[in-house]
C-alpha cells in the first residue's frame, strides 16, 4: 500500500506540473489549470493516507478522505470548464468544506467505517455521473472519440466503486485486501484519464487551427475580393519575374480575360513586358518599376507607364506604384504593383493641349489678321504705285529698251509681294469668301488637272471620289486653293523621286467616332454626315518636331527664297472657315497625309443656295466692258458702265487719300481716253458732285481713309446723284464691309 502511494504521489506530481505548462502554454483553453490543482490537491490526500498511524486521524482519516473526494470534483470542474459550461468556484468551495466536514462529524460524532466509505464511494459515483451528463450535453452526436473514451473510462470508475462498496461491507473483503486492489485501479484509470485529457487538448488545438485557417481563408477571401473589385490595377509577382495574382482590373487593362490569358496575349513575364516611358519612348530595363524594387529594395511611387495591348495598336497608359512584401526574416517575398488607368486622363490632357495649341494659333491669326488689316492698305498702295507706274514706263519705251526687263523684274518682285499680302489676307480670313454649293469631287477633278500640268512625268497623280459623297457649302476658289497648296507640297515632298500623290474623298457618318470633335459637334447639331478629303503622298515625311509646327505662320523648312511658310496656315484658315478641321499622319521616309473633314450642306442651306443663284442670274446686267492692254495692274477690276458711249468720253470722279496713287490712276485712265477729275480730300470730292450732280459717269472712291470712310463719301454723293455708279477699292476686304455695302445699294 505505501508502494502504491508514492507511486500515487509521483504520477501525481508529474501531472500537476504537465497541465501546470499546458495551462501556462495555451492560456485560453480551459481545463489545465484545474487538472492541475486536482492532481496537487489528490498529493495531499495520498500523502494522509500514507501517513496512517504517524499522525493524528483528524488528518490521515477525515482530511484525507475528504481531500480525495475534493480531487474528482476539481477534475470534474476542468472538464466543465474545457467543455465551455460555468465552473462557480464558490460553490467549488463550499462543496470542498462540506466533504471535509462530514468527514470530520463521521470520525468525531460517529466513528464509523462503513459510513465514511460509503460516503467517498457515493459522492466519487455522483461527481463521475455529473461528468457523464456534461460529456452528453457537450457532444449529443457523439463525434468527439476523445469523450466518447472518457465516457467508457468513467462508467468503468463506476462500476469499480460500487463493486467496492458491496465486497467490503457486505462481502466481507477484508479494507487491508481491497483497497490496494482500488487504488492500484484507479492509478491506472488515473494514467488514461491523462492521456484522454491531452487527447482532449490536441482535439482542442485542431478545432482551433482548423477555425484560425478558415478565419484566415474567409479573410484572404474578403481582402482578395475587396482587391479584385478595386478600380485599381493589383499585381503581384514572385522575385523570379513569375505573376502570383492578379486583379479584374489589371486583366481589363491589359486586356486578358477573367479565367485566364487570351490567346492573343499570352501572360508575360515581367522580363518579356514591353513599357513606355512618359514620353513614349520603350522604357529601359533598369527603368521599370519592378527591377527599380529588385535592385533598391525601396518602393517606387507615382511612375507613369504605358503598356501596349491589342498587338501594339493601341498604349493604355498607368500611374504605378511598386513596393516590396517582405519575409519575417527581412528577405524579398513578393513584388506589388499597384497602378490606376489614367487613359482617358492622358487623352484628355491631350485634348487640352491641343486645345490649347488652337487657341495659340487663333491668337496668332489674330494678331497677324490685326496686323495685316493694319498694313494691307499702305500696303497694297505702294505695290499699285510700282505695278502701274512700271507698267507706264514699260508702254514709254521701244520693244528693244534695255529697261523693259529691268521694269519686268520690278512688276514680278511687286506681284509677289502683292501675293504675300493676299496669303496673310487669307491667313487671317480677311478674304472675302463667297459660299455656294460645291461638289468637292469637282474640285479635286479641277486641282488634279492643274497639277498633273506641271507635274514631273515620274509622279503618279491619282483621284478617287465615292458617288456618295455629299455636297457642301463653301467657296470653290478657296477650297481650290488648298487643294492645290496641298497637291504643290506633296509633289514637293518627293524631291524629285518617282511616288505618288493621291487625293480621296467619301462619307462620313455624323456620328462616326473618327471625326474630329468641332466638326462631329456641328454634323450632330445639324444633322448632317460629313465630307473627308485625304491628300496623302510617298515622299519624305515628316519628323514628329516638324508636323508640330507646320500650321505656324511663316514656319517653313524650305530654302531661302522657295517658300514663305504661309501656304499651311493658309489651309488652315480656310479649312476652319468652313467650318472644317485638318488631320496630319506623317513618318520620316513613309509619307504624309493630311485627312480634311467638313460638315456637309444641310436641306435648309442647298434650298438657300437655288434660290441665291436664281435671284442673281434674273438681276444680272449687260456691261460694257473697257479693254486694257495685258500687262495692265492685275489688281484692277474690269469697270463696266451701262449706257455708256465712247463720245464725249466718260467723267471719272477719283478719290483717295495716297496723292501717289492719285497720280498713277488719272494718268492710267487717261491714256484710256477717260477724262479724269482726281482729289485726295473728302470734302472737295462731294463739293464737285454738288457743282454739278451730272458731270460725272463714275465716282471710283477708296474705303480706307483719314475722316470719312469711302462708304461715307458713297453716301453724300448718291444723295446728290443717286443714279451715279459707284465703287469702293480696299486692300482688304471684309464680309462685314461688303454686307455693308450691299445694303447701302439696296436703300
């Protein structure tokens, strides 16, 4: 007996000290802490037991006995509180006071055996049975092992105890024989109760982890969800240029599906990606925000990409941001790659500046229109002086002067000054424009016959105009004029090699996303489809810093002397006049094209158009026209006077502020046979009408003068003689003077 309660004691300890750790190690398990305490409190009891005859029986008989009564109860309390049910250590407490007390009343009121170990059997067998209950509750389905062995050791605890209960008393086992019988029983029972309670433990900690990795799942879940419904592009690769994820927004800005890779466009690695540079030019290796994390171990903040997608058609650009994921140990785990798609941004930020790169060339227009407007007269009157008074001195002298070529040198170099203001004029749309119903098919058949003239025979000419194609409303001479320009320039862009320049025209559906948005504007407005013109050519082309600066007045790459820099721009104002817009693709070495787009005539307009052209072919006039010699100043307009007659010669009344020109135009005309009454002030032009209203056939008057306008001279002279023709000559001419001056003639 004494053996097998040392080796009580022992076991004892070492269980003790077991769940002493466990409970330490995994403090949120319940259970150890009071195993713990049962097995010190059952060292208590053993250590009483052994102590039988050495020491007083208050300790070693009721103490004991109530202390190994106590120690179930304390087990049986860890169970409850592994089991999550309440333990309420009060009434732990006051249980552990009444065992010891009935202990002591059956010892020192009523010394008998029989009763005390009929009462440790009944309250063993009571706390093994409250354990039974909590085991059933806990686990009703019976899918716990673990309880399910506890449960079967318990009943076998039971049975021992009554079996114990029933030899001693009633049996007449001898307490000397039987008891070291229980005990080295319950050692035994005492052994596996352990090892069920770690298994208990272990079932514990699986439950545990298995809810840590699903709590870990369902948040890897919720974030990759949240990560994948991010408007943000997310990618994450592996130091080895290997992708690990990526996100639903990355795959729609690279253009890959949702399950995978298109067929089309393989998932490269990080290695094999082809990346711009904000400027647009192939990012480098080093460069890429990737190899910049690889090689610093830093993050990498606000690097704007552009990425190629659908085989290079098209750039879809980024604002990246890359950072490293670090190991525990501090070692590169994984590269991420966060970057939000700024394509729009970027083709707005485009659209800006080209906004703002027309608003520059408005602002220049205007400048130069300001200026031409200022300059055009003085201008003009200068080169009228030089042409006319060297066309004078040309009919003064012999066929065979020596002079005449120097004077035709003066004429060539006056008339191309007199064409540069007319291009600046143009420029800055102070032209006068005239707008009918032009087929622009017509036209590119009319530019194409001009230039195939004096086109090199290697040149190949080609013209195509879809049946299709519209009408629109414009002035055929201008849009001539650029035609012919652009034509001129392509030739040009050969350099004398053989090509080909080709002009197209065809459709365009108002609606059609192609257009440029001014003209798409105003084809919706009015409900119209749009007219586009491209003059493409094989030549030189042009470098990316050249087309950028093509429309800017005086800008030419020409030699000295061969071009002025105004034939673009002058395209351009016409093109804008008509409400158009001009496109320009060009490549060093592969040629240029530049694609016209105009809103095409709507019903309204091409109704306003016969009617116009009805009312002036019914009100046309018969003139007489008054010859002059070739050679003659091109500026000047064939004059023609109804009911005029060669005797007596027709009175010319002749104004203008310039006394030089003065002089030019009275001896023109007079070698015309014409009599001529010239002044240079206002007032003594009308002070001669009002002498005598019929005197003269023809008042020819300047616009542009200090005081009165020449409208304002046209006005008092037609209250004096209202019969009296009249015509204004300006430098320039405006619509707003002409729609001026046709209402004058209607009052």
């Amino acid at each position: 007996m004494p053996t097998l309660l040392a080796l009580r004691v022992g076991i004892d300890v070492l269980i003790a000290l077991v769940f002493w750790g466990q409970m330490r190690r995994y403090p949120t398990i319940g259970g150890p802490g009071w195993w713990a305490v049962a097995a010190l409190v059952a060292i208590v009891g053993s250590v009483g037991l052994s102590m039988r005859g050495f020491a007083p029986e208050l300790f070693t008989i009721s103490v004991s006995n109530a202390v190994l009564t106590i120690a179930p109860l304390l087990a049986w309390m860890g169970l409850r509180s592994y089991l999550g049910f309440s333990c309420p250590k009060w009434r732990v407490v006051l249980a552990s006071l009444a065992a010891v007390l009935v202990q002591v009343v059956l010892l020192v009121v009523w010394d008998l055996p029989a009763l005390r170990q009929l009462f440790f059997v009944l309250t063993a067998v009571a706390i093994v049975l409250l354990a039974l209950r909590d085991m059933d509750l806990a686990d009703p389905q019976r899918r716990v092992p673990e309880l399910q062995a506890l449960k079967v050791l318990s009943v076998a605890e039971i049975s021992v105890l009554l079996a114990f209960a029933v030899a001693v008393p009633m049996g007449g086992v001898p307490l000397s024989t039987a008891a070291p019988i229980l005990l080295f029983f319950f050692i035994l029972a005492r052994l596996l109760r352990v090892v069920l309670y770690g298994a208990l433990l272990s079932h514990r900690l699986r439950q545990e982890g298995d809810r840590a990795r699903q709590g870990l799942l369902a948040r890897e879940a919720e974030s990759r969800a949240l990560i994948d419904n991010l408007s943000a592009g997310v990618m994450v690769f592996r130091p080895d240029h290997t992708l690990v994820t990526i996100n639903s927004a990355a795959r729609a800005f690279l253009g890959w599906s949702e399950g995978g890779a298109n067929a089309a466009l393989p998932e490269p690695t990080v290695g094999n990606w082809s990346m711009l540079r904000e400027d647009g030019q192939a990012m480098r290796r080093h460069e890429m925000p990737f190899e910049r994390v690889l090689a610093t171990g830093q993050p990498v903040r606000s690097v704007i990409i552009g990425v190629p997608v659908a085989s290079a058609e098209e750039v879809r650009w980024a604002l990246c941001n890359a950072y490293p994921e670090n190991t525990p140990q501090g070692g590169l785990h994984h590269v991420v790659l966060t970057f939000i798609d700024i394509t729009s941004l970027r083709e707005v930020q485009a659209q800006q500046k080209r906004l703002q790169n027309q608003l520059a060339q408005s602002q220049k227009m205007e400048a130069l229109g300001t200026l031409a407007g200022g300059v055009a007269h003085d201008f003009n009157n200068i080169l009228a002086a030089i042409l006319g008074n060297a066309d004078l001195a040309r009919q003064d002298l012999t066929p065979e002067a020596p002079a005449r070529e120097s004077l035709h040198e003066i004429s060539t170099a006056a008339r191309r000054g007199r064409e540069l203001v007319r291009q600046i004029l143009a420029f800055s749309r102070q032209q006068p424009a005239e707008r009918t119903v032009v087929h622009v098919g017509d036209i590119v058949a009319e530019s194409s016959a001009l230039l195939r003239a004096a086109m090199p025979p290697q040149v190949q000419l080609l013209h195509e105009c879809h049946r299709d194609t519209p009408p629109l409303l414009g002035d055929s001479t201008q849009l001539g004029q650029v035609l012919i320009n652009l034509g001129t320039n392509a030739v040009h862009a050969l350099q004398g090699q053989p090509g080909r320049v080709e002009f197209q025209v065809d459709r365009m559906a108002g609606g059609d996303a192609r257009l440029p948005m001014e003209v798409a504007r105003t084809c919706e407005e009015a409900r119209v489809d749009a007219v586009r013109v491209r003059v493409s050519d094989t030549g030189c082309g042009m470098s990316e810093a050249v087309s950028s600066r093509i429309f800017e007045p005086f800008f030419t790459t020409k030699a000295v002397g061969k071009g002025t820099g105004l034939g673009l721009p002058v395209v351009l104002g016409i093109v804008q006049m008509h409400g158009g817009a001009i496109e320009v693709q060009s490549q060093p070495g592969r040629g240029t094209a530049f694609t016209l787009y105009f809103p095409a005539a709507t019903e309204e307009s091409l109704h306003k158009c016969a009617v116009a052209a009805a009312t002036k072919a019914a009100d046309a006039v018969t003139m007489v026209g008054i010859p002059h010699e070739r050679g003659d100043l091109a500026a000047t307009e064939t004059l023609s006077m109804a009911d005029a007659s060669p005797d007596p010669a027709p009175h010319i009344l002749y104004l203008d502020d310039d006394d030089t020109l003065v002089f030019l135009v009275r001896r023109l005309l007079e070698r015309r046979g014409y009599r001529v009454t010239a002044f240079t002030e206002q007032r003594l032009a009308i002070e001669a009408v009002q002498a005598d209203p019929q005197a003269f056939q023809l008042l020819l008057t300047d616009f542009n003068m200090p005081g009165m306008s020449g409208l304002d001279v046209a006005r008092a002279v037609l209250a004096l003689n209202p019969s009296l023709p009249v015509a204004v000559a300006s430098g320039y001419i405006t619509d707003e003077l002409q729609a001026e001056a046709r209402a004058m003639a209607c009052s």
